[in-house]
C-alpha cells in the first residue's frame, strides 16, 4: 500500500512508519507538493498510485467539494485529531506515537477492505506512562 503524508503531518514520522514493510509512505514534501488544494492533491494522488492520504486535517470532511474529490480519487482518508492540547514537543509525541502504534492495524484493516474506507486515529492521552522509583529508598525492590 502507498499512503501520502500530508504537510501537516511532522516529517520526522516517516521512519517509524517505514517499519512496515512492505508499504510506502512518502510525505508531501518529498513531492514538492507543498500548498497544493485538497482537492487538486487528492486528485493527484489518486493518479499516481496512492492508496491512502494520513493528514492531521480532519476538516477536509466537512467541506463538501473536498469531500467529493475524496471520493473521486478512491484513496482511504486516515485521520488524527489533536485538538488544542497538542503543542511543542510533547505534543509532537502524542501525534507520532499515536500515529506510529495505529498504523499496522490501520494497514492490515484497509487490505481487507473492498472499498474506500474513512479512518479516524484516536490520540494518546497526555498523561504520564511511566513511574519513578529511588533505588536507595525502595529496598524492598531494589535489594
């Protein structure tokens, strides 16, 4: 499968991504397609060969005129929204590794499926994941 990254999507989640082999994931400034419209992006990716557009810009669903040129070009719409909690570096986080750990089930999903299929990602929680322990204060786990 071949998914374009769209311009919102920070360029730094192209690694990760490209652990799933066997699919390819090229973001739009590596086409030089930077500031095109939706609609004339879609159009286009659709024309190249792309299965998928994976954007940061869940609007493009509401207006009806990009919604329409959605359908036109067949690609699968993979979607994250990150509302206003997401900013600087540990927002940067939160998008990629929601992005990077949905990814897989979203590939395998949009392989089974016999059509053009919308995809909405949900974004990590912004809490801590992680405990901290004082070795020299907690014997009893760290004899």
């Amino acid at each position: 499968m071949q998914i374009l990254v769209d311009e919102g999507m920070p360029v730094q989640i192209l690694d990760p991504l490209r652990i799933n082999r066997g699919h390819r994931f090229d973001h739009i400034s590596e086409l030089r397609w930077k500031g095109r419209l939706d609609r004339t992006l879609f159009r286009d990716a659709g024309a190249r060969g792309y299965d998928a557009i994976l954007t940061l810009d869940v609007n493009q669903l509401s207006d009806a005129d990009e919604w329409r040129a959605l359908r036109r070009s067949g690609l699968h719409h993979i979607s994250l929204q990150q509302g206003r909690t997401v900013r600087g570096v540990k927002g940067l986080a939160r998008v990629m590794a929601s992005v990077v750990v949905a990814m897989p089930y979203v590939l395998e999903d949009l392989e089974e499926a016999d059509g053009q299929r919308i995809v909405e990602l949900s974004l990590l929680s912004g809490t801590r994941r992680h405990e901290l322990f004082d070795p020299t204060r907690d014997r009893n786990r760290y004899p």
